[in-house]
C-alpha cells in the first residue's frame, strides 16, 4: 500500500512470492478451520504448526493381513477393504472441480473485490485438490496434517470429491499410523454419518473405510455408536433395499470388530440373519456372514446364544464335499468352534438363553445334537475329516468330530 502525495490509496498487486505465501497459508490452515466450522473437538488441538504442502517420503506399506486359519484353532478372520480410485474411461482418475467456498478470514486491511475473492478460493481449491490427487496416487504413510486434510475432504459439498476422498481414505487406511492419525483427525465420526448419506457409491466407500479403520483396537473403542447402524444393513428388509455390494461391505466390516471381543453383545440380536445370510446362493455374502460367526465363536460367552439362534435350512447341504472350499472350511470351523467349546462346558439344551432363541427343533443346538441330525452331522464330519482333499478341512472336521463323539 502506498499514499501519493493527492492523499489516495494504491494498493500494489502482490509479487509472486508474496502470492504463493498467502496460498500456502490459507491451505494449511484450511483442515483446521473446516473442522472448527463443524464443530469438531480435535480442531481446536494447538499441537501441530504451520505444515508445508510439500508430501512426505513414501514409506513402503504394512498390510494388515487377515488371519490365516491354519495357525490358530479358533481362526479369527479379518480383511482389508482395498479399493482403486476411480477412472475415467480412458483411465485416468476423474477430476471433479471443486466447490468454490471460501473458509479463510479476508485481511482486516484490505476488502477483495468479489472476482478477486473468487480467483483466490479457485486457488485454494487447485492446492487442495493436488494435494488429494497425491494422497490418491499410492498407498503411503501419512502425517497427523495430511491426515487432518483427508478429513476435512469429507465434508465436501462435491459428492464426487466426496467419494474420491472416501475411496483414498479406505486405501490409506490399511496401514497402522494412518489409523491413527484418522482417528486423531476426527474421521470416525465424520464414517459415522456418512453412513445415512442418499447417495449408494457413499454410502458403500463409507463402509470400506470403517471396516479398514476397524483393524485398530483404539479406532474400536471410539465405534460403538457405528456398530448398531451397519447391523441394520443385516435385517431382510434393509438388505433388499440396499443390495449385495454393501451388504458384503457391511459382513467384512463386521468381521472385522468382531475380531475382539468389545462389541460381541451387539450381535445378540442379529444371529438370525447372519445364519438366514448362509442360505442365500451369494457365495461372497455366504462367506463373510461365516467369516463373522466364526469369529464370534471364538467368544466361549457368544457360543450358548448362537446354538440357540435359527439354523440354516440348507446346513447338511452346505456340509457336503462338493461345496466351494472357502465356505466349506469357515463352516466345519464355526460348528467345532461351537461344539468344542459346548464341550468343555458341559452345555445343555436347557442352558441355551430364552432372549432371541428360536422354536426348539429349528435350533443349531437341535441340528448338531438331535437324535437324527445329530447322526447325519456325525457322519458328514467323518466323511470330510477321512476324505476331503483340503488339508485344513480336514482338521476341522476333525475337530467337530471328535467333539461330537461325547455329546454335551
């Protein structure tokens, strides 16, 4: 700014530096306001400075990789969510323009005309938007800011940011210190009510993201309020109106909580259908509904109200050697998951809770042990124990064999 001698004020543009200074601060502080507007907690946190844009080296990954069944008895299983960011079809990624929001206080000397104003949110927006595009590129460890960044995206107006946010999110969020810095970046809440979004690609990048954020036992501590809401996907009625893609979503991102203990009661209610989802024809719906009751198994608290839940219609079919392997081998589990531990717990009939049981000849503790299922699971355990081709099958069914042999 400078007076001439006539008294008026000429403001001189600013030099480029100055340009790419002023840029650079509004980007960085860009996360930190769009969470404070918000009202989020961890946006007010003083702990981390002025960040430059600049990327951080690459670091090479840590897949998370789900439990392999042969090494433990109980066999809990998890799975990473992994995505690729969307591409056009001549395969680049899409580049959706941004939505032109101003979130930077204007300087207390000088007003900015409205087309000055408007160039400068463009500018912010190209910052921004380079910076999604690099989180995007490939799976890294993140820094607590490009974190808080990659949170503040998700609060875009821009539902195809919106999702590309999403997509880089649950991509990023295979590896243990981006969990972290998410979490400390308030994205769980954020997962949270993106879940009720109208929109399906959302809903479904939402779901991927939590179940990959889940492999964490501090991110589950903060999940209690998200687990009630993606067993709803589980009910008849929700699983018509929202199709097999989100529910598989849905299964996955279950079996992963359910991998510790924290939240099994929350399942009480659900057993049901998680047992009516192994009727289904799906194979990938088959699969993770019995990635999850196996793992529920493992809990000896959760075995008497899983005997006493509905059968599977089609259960002594599905036990038959001809089945696909990867189900077949989750079954044989979950049934000597259960008997074992019915086993050592000298379970009965009558010790199977009344809350949520179903009619007493249609429980699996009837198709295990009733007089004539209970011969028919027998024999079906000694055909797959002496002559199923898959090693780990076999030791399965040797497991619920044995156990079978001295019923409860």
């Amino acid at each position: 700014m400078d007076m001439s001698k006539g008294g008026r004020v000429i403001l001189r543009p600013l030099s480029v530096q100055e340009r790419i200074r002023e840029l650079n601060f509004r980007a960085r502080h860009f996360a930190d306001t769009m969470l404070a507007l918000q009202g989020h907690p961890r946006a007010t946190s003083s702990s981390l400075g002025p960040r430059s844009l600049q990327c951080s080296p690459w670091s090479s990954p840590r897949i998370l990789s789900p439990v392999d069944i042969r090494h433990f008895i109980a066999s809990r299983s998890s799975d990473n969510l992994s995505l690729v960011p969307q591409r056009s079809e001549g395969g680049s990624p899409v580049r959706r323009r941004w939505s032109r929001k101003s979130l930077a206080k204007k300087s207390p000397d000088v007003e900015l005309n409205s087309e000055e104003t408007d160039r400068a949110i463009a500018d912010i927006s190209e910052e921004l938007k380079e910076k999604l595009e690099s989180l995007s590129l490939k799976g890294r460890a993140m820094d607590p800011y490009e974190a808080k960044t990659l949170v503040a995206l998700l609060y875009a107006s821009d539902e195809g940011v919106l999702e590309r946010a999403l997509v880089t999110l649950a991509n990023l969020a295979t590896m243990e210190i981006n969990q972290n810095n998410l979490r400390e970046g308030g994205c769980l809440h954020r997962l949270q009510n993106l879940l009720s979004h109208p929109k399906e690609e959302i809903r479904l990048a939402s779901i991927r993201a939590l179940g990959n954020l889940a492999l964490n036992e501090e991110n589950q501590r903060e999940m209690k309020g998200v687990i009630p809401i993606l067993l709803s996907f589980l009910t008849k009625r929700t699983r018509e109106e929202e199709g097999e893609e989100i529910v598989e979503a849905v299964l996955t991102t279950l079996g992963n909580v359910a991998v510790l203990p924290n939240y099994h009661e929350e399942f009480y209610t659900y057993l049901h259908s998680l047992y009516a989802l192994i009727d289904l024809e799906s194979l990938p719906l088959q699969l993770q509904a019995l990635k999850l009751l196996v793992n529920l198994s493992t809990n000896p608290e959760m075995v008497p109200s899983l005997l006493g839940a509905k059968a599977p219609i089609r259960l002594f079919y599905l036990l038959g050697r001809d089945g696909d392997v990867e189900v077949l081998l989750r079954l044989v589990t979950l049934l000597a998951n259960l008997t074992t531990t019915a086993k050592s717990g000298k379970l009965k009939s009558g010790d199977l809770p009344h809350a949520e049981k179903a009619p007493s000849p249609d429980t699996l503790y009837a198709a295990i042990y009733g007089v004539i299922k209970g011969e028919k699971m027998r024999e079906l355990a000694e055909d797959l124990m002496n002559h199923h081709s898959h090693q780990d099958i076999r030791i399965q069914a040797r497991r619920l064999y044995s156990a079978l042999t001295i019923a409860p």
